[in-house]
C-alpha cells in the first residue's frame, strides 16, 4: 500500500541548503545545487 502527498511550497528564500522534515522523523537536507538540478522536486519515503 502507498500513500502519496504531495505538497508545494511557495516563497521560499534563497539558500545554499534546505530541509524537510516530516514529523519527528528527523530533516532531510537538500543543496540548491541539486534541488535545480531535480527540478525543485523531491521524494521521501518511511519505512
């Protein structure tokens, strides 16, 4: 079973790094380098 939710976040300052964090599951640190590189889109998963 799969649960997707996607989410977009608007305004977002300019940075060398940023996090995502869900929860308490701890963050997760993307560079701007390659979140372009992504096409500012990322995937996280538990389990």
């Amino acid at each position: 079973m799969q649960c997707v939710l996607p989410f977009t976040v608007a305004d977002v300052p300019a940075s060398d790094f940023y996090q995502v964090e869900v929860s308490h599951r701890g963050a997760v640190t993307f560079s701007q380098a390659d979140l372009v590189k992504q096409a500012w889109s990322v995937e996280l998963s538990l389990g």
